[in-house]
C-alpha cells in the first residue's frame, strides 16, 4: 500500500493514534508532500518544542519507506483541474489541500487524514481517521 501523509495524519502517528500507526506501519510506501513538511515546520516553530520536532520529522523522513514527493507540472496542472472543479462545484477547501490532493493523485497513492473536505475532490482515495 502506497499512502501519502496529511499533516493531520503524521501529527496522529507522533501521538499514537491507534489507527494512523496501524496504517502506516502497513504501508510498503510513504510519501511525504513538502506541502505538508512546509506547514508541520511552520507548526513546530510557533511551539515551545521546535528542535526535538524537527529532529523527530527529519528522523521520520530517513526511514527507508518514506519519500519526500517533489511539485512539478504534473502536480501543478492536477492543482488547477481540482481547483477549477471545487470552484464548479462550490465546494472549496484550503489551498494547501488542494496541494496535496493533487500530489497524492499523480502518485497513485491513498491520502491519510482527518479533514473530511477531501470526500470533495473527485477521484481522491483518501482514508480519514
């Protein structure tokens, strides 16, 4: 199973939420959005434990099933086609999301998560926890 973590997911996983381990300690693949990475960090700096999250993320991304996905054309034109269709269908979600929903789609992956706005974004496999 090749999953993608939301960032909701890999604060779940960090406070072992019985079905994020469960998920991921399954996986045969775990891809990492540097959308995601950008907002934990941004998270971790605005806390009172910054270091030990940060060594505790670049630990989790050193593991060998866990790869740091890269933006490029063919996330950012998935980006617009799921943009165009939430603004179609007047259902928006934040844009960071919709990010990650493209990622997670170019990849082939499932999308681990707690947000239910991703149910909007067609053809999205998404486990929500």
């Amino acid at each position: 199973m090749k999953i993608l973590l939301d960032t909701s997911a890999y604060v779940g996983f960090k406070r072992n939420t019985a079905e994020v381990v469960g998920i991921i300690v399954r996986a045969e693949s775990i891809l990492f959005s540097p959308v995601v990475l950008g907002e934990l960090m941004f998270g971790f700096r605005s806390g009172t434990r910054c270091k030990e999250n940060m060594e505790d993320l670049d630990s989790f991304l050193q593991h060998e099933v866990v790869q740091l996905v890269q933006i490029g054309k063919i996330t950012s034109d998935r980006y617009s086609r799921i943009a165009v269709q939430l603004k179609r269908q007047g259902t928006p979600i934040p844009t960071n999301d919709i990010w990650i929903a493209a990622q997670t789609m170019e990849h082939g992956a499932e999308l681990i998560t707690s947000d239910q706005h991703f149910e909007k974004v067609n053809g999205l496999v998404c486990t929500i926890f």
